[in-house]
C-alpha cells in the first residue's frame, strides 16, 4: 500500500516524522486486521494450526507500528511494509 505525495512536499519528506504518516499506516493496518476478524471467531471452520497462524499475523500486524519507519521510494510514493499473511488466507 502506498501514500502519494504531492511534488511540493518531496523536499519535506526528508523532515517528516513517524507521527505525520502514521496514521495512514495505522489505517491500512487496521484494514488487514478487519480482513481477518472472522478467522478468530470460535466457529469459523478452520484447524487450530490455522488458528494459531492467524493470531500470530494479527500480533504481528499490531506490533508493527512499533517499528514503522518513515521511507520514500524513488517516486515519492510512502512505503509501506506489513507482515506477511498466511499463504492460505
């Protein structure tokens, strides 16, 4: 998922701070917490294995705003990194 950034603001994104765009990245998160809220419901027909797998990507997904860094790619697009999903999902 990528945040533009307007051409005016690309000699400010060497100055942005965590805390001007993380809530873009909260907001993404969120949206792949929301994906994956009906696999932790008790009768969803899925294994414990899978189960677990779930937990463990939704853990991950709300520790990783602890590590958010603010990072531009080459076309001024914010990059944005999330832990991967289990293959199945």
């Amino acid at each position: 998922m990528k945040v533009s950034m307007s051409e005016t603001n690309v000699e400010n994104q060497k100055t942005l701070k965590a805390e001007d765009v993380i809530w873009v990245y909260r907001d993404n998160r969120n949206d792949l917490l929301d994906a994956t809220d009906k696999y932790m419901s008790t009768d969803y027909p899925i294994t414990e294995e899978q189960k677990k797998e779930v937990s463990d990507y939704r853990q991950a997904l709300r520790d990783c705003t602890k590590t958010f860094t603010v990072e531009f790619d080459d076309k001024h697009q914010l990059v944005q990194t999330f832990p991967t999903k289990p293959s199945w999902i």
